[in-house]
C-alpha cells in the first residue's frame, strides 16, 4: 500500500512538472523616445496565442522606457523574479546590447527585436545565448548603399543617432561606401531626445552632398530631415529601417517625402508579388494587428514581436522533448532548439539560424521602399 502511495504521489508530481507553463519574460520601450517602435510591440503582445506547443504560455511585459538601466534591471527582474524561460526584447540597440551580460549569467535565451549586427556578433560565450529577429545593420546597409550607387550618388553625408545603434551604421555605411566609391563628406551625431540638429545640419550642408543618410529610429529620425528640408536641401535623403512606423510619418510630414529605405517586406505586405515566400505571413500579421487597432497601424516593429513567438512555437516542441519548463534543462534545450531554426516563414523574412548565425535571415527578408503621399511605396 505504501509503495502504491509513493508511487501515486511520484506520477502526481510528474505530472504537473510536465503541464507547466512556458514564461516568456519581455522587456520593450513603450514610453520614452523609443515609444513608437515599442508601443507595437507590446500590442503585438496582446496577440500572441497563449497556447504553444500543447503547453500554456505565460507573457510578463515590462517597460523599460527606452532605458538601459532599467532595461538591465527588468531582465534581471523577469529572471529572477518571475523565473522566465526566455527572454524577448528589448526594443533598441543600446538596450539589447546592456542586456547581455545577465542573460549570460542566468542562461537564459534571449531574441532582441533590434538591429545592430554587434548584438549577436562576434559570436562569444555570451552572445551564445542571444538571438535577435530584426534585419541588421549590415544587412539593411548594403541595400542603402547599392541604390545610392545606382542612383550615381558620389558624396554622401551622414548623421546618425549618438550612441551605439548610430555608431553601428557610421561602421557600415563608412566600408561600404568606400568599396563603391562614394565619399562620405560628413559625419555629424544627434541625441534621441535633441530638439534641435541645426549645427549639425549647416556643417553638413555646407560639404554640398549628393544625398545624406540619417541612422536614426523612431520619430526622433525626423528632426535632422525635417531640419535639412527648412534649409532649402533638395537632395535624396535615406533613412534606416528604424523609422518604419506611421508615427514617423506623422511627425515627418511632407518633409519626408520621397525618403527612401530599406525595410522588412512586412510594411508592404499587400504590394509584394504574389510569388513572394514571405507575404501569406506578412498579410496575416497585418490583418490581425490592424483588425484591433486600425487600418495602417501595422509597423514593422510590431511584426518583430510576431516574428519572437514563431521562433518559439518552432522551438519548444524539441526543447519540451528534453526537459520541462522552469529548468536551466529547458533554457539550454530552448536555446540549443532557436540555434537549429531551419525554413522558419516569419512577417519579416524566412530564418535559417546556426552556431555562427543567430539572426538568420538573407535577401528576402528587405526590400527598398520609398515615401510616397504619406504612405510607404514598394520601390521596384
């Protein structure tokens, strides 16, 4: 009788290890000077299925106001506290890179929603453990620059946020252009939260450029556009992928149009061919995000949070066969699983990751677009 006992109470035990739930802890700036990119991630949040892989999943959102410290103190806070299986976030480069070290520490998965190649690379024991889902900056940069070169741009200016997601762009835009030939004529630095670029801006005026390149994110990319434009510039301007939201094209205004970039296929989802791997996935996000918050309020930002909880539902079935949630087992296997993420269709492209490749995407997941009318134009 008593081993009968035992033994009921071992299959009880077993039993609810095996039912319990997938924490996923998020950290994202939905307030701050990052807000527009982060406010649609969290509502991209709201609908993600709570359901994956047979298995209820549990999402804790936290704000870190576009900040690093707290971003840094809200990993932390979802690991130790709240005993997350994974991490997703944070919203800005700045941000992902601080959030390194503690995901090392505790050995917990993370996938970054921004975009700094150096996030994930070098690949090191620490970056190990990162993933990230939003096209890098060397990615998006080569795109840039071959129009430039085949739009017969010969000197370039540019001015770029100053911290790392700038100084990330400054490192590419300056090899690539000097493997096209272009001469970059000015290099000139603005913060997030500046209410005035006009120095930066006369000194890059007067070097008299073909085009100029701005490396910023989010409605603060707007200022030094808007800024060039009140000093009679009448040349192309390039934005990043960071700006590709409807807020920016609120604040912009007709100073930004004609502005080209590069961007995930998932801001023109209806435009791409039909014959495009990516649009059946792109259109669904669309859909649904705007379904609940209107129409033409899908960014590609939002789709970064759609893109996380693919990777995972694509992941969990082999990390759940080798342990259970709530262990540094299942951490490890959910981190070994994401690494192995082979001809996964995301919003944004189709991932194939590996041991030296932690972003996996390629060519189809960007595609150049142009600001056209106040809306954004496949450019073809």
């Amino acid at each position: 009788m008593a081993r009968k006992a035992l033994l009921g109470i071992a299959l009880a035990i077993v039993s609810t290890i095996a039912t319990a739930d997938i924490n996923i802890g998020v950290t994202l700036s939905a307030t701050g000077p990052a807000a527009s990119l982060g406010i649609p991630e969290k509502n991209t949040v709201a609908l993600l299925p709570t359901v994956m892989a047979g298995q209820k999943v549990n999402y804790i959102v936290l704000d870190d106001a576009s900040d690093t410290t707290t971003a840094v103190k809200n990993t932390r806070k979802l690991i130790t506290e709240h005993k997350v299986d994974v991490i997703v976030g944070s919203t800005t480069t700045p941000n992902s890179l601080a959030m390194i070290d503690v995901v090392a520490e505790f050995e917990t998965p993370m996938i970054s929603m921004a975009s700094s190649a150096r996030i994930v690379e070098p690949m090191d024991e620490k970056r190990r453990w990162v993933f990230k889902n939003a096209q890098s900056d060397t990615h998006m940069a080569t795109a840039i620059v071959e129009h430039m070169n085949n739009s017969g741009i010969k000197k370039l200016a540019f001015i770029g946020f100053a911290d790392a997601y700038g100084e990330g762009w400054w490192n590419e835009i300056g090899k690539l252009a000097d493997v096209r030939h272009i001469q970059v004529v000015a290099n000139e630095r603005f913060n997030r939260s500046d209410t005035s670029v006009t120095g930066q801006i006369l000194k890059i005026l007067s070097t008299r450029p073909d085009a100029v390149i701005i490396a910023g994110a989010g409605t603060p990319a707007a200022l030094p556009q808007k800024t060039l434009r009140e000093r009679g510039y009448k040349g192309p301007v390039y934005q990043t992928h960071g700006v590709a939201n409807s807020d920016f094209l609120r604040v912009g205004g007709k100073d930004v149009e004609g502005t080209l970039l590069p961007a995930g296929p998932v801001l023109v989802a209806g435009q791409l061919p039909d014959a495009n791997p990516v649009k059946k996935v792109a259109l669904d996000y669309v859909t649904r995000y705007e379904a609940a918050h209107g129409k033409g309020t899908a960014t590609t930002f939002g789709a970064h949070s759609w893109d996380a909880a693919i990777l995972l539902a694509g992941a969990l079935p082999a990390a759940l066969k080798k342990a259970q949630p709530g262990t540094r087992e299942f951490r490890v296997a959910l981190r070994d699983a994401l690494e192995s993420t082979r001809n996964v269709t995301g919003a944004h492209g189709i991932y194939n990751m590996s041991p030296q490749d932690h972003v996996g995407l390629d060519q189809r997941s960007r595609v150049m677009v142009m600001i056209e009318q106040g809306g954004w134009k496949l450019a073809r």
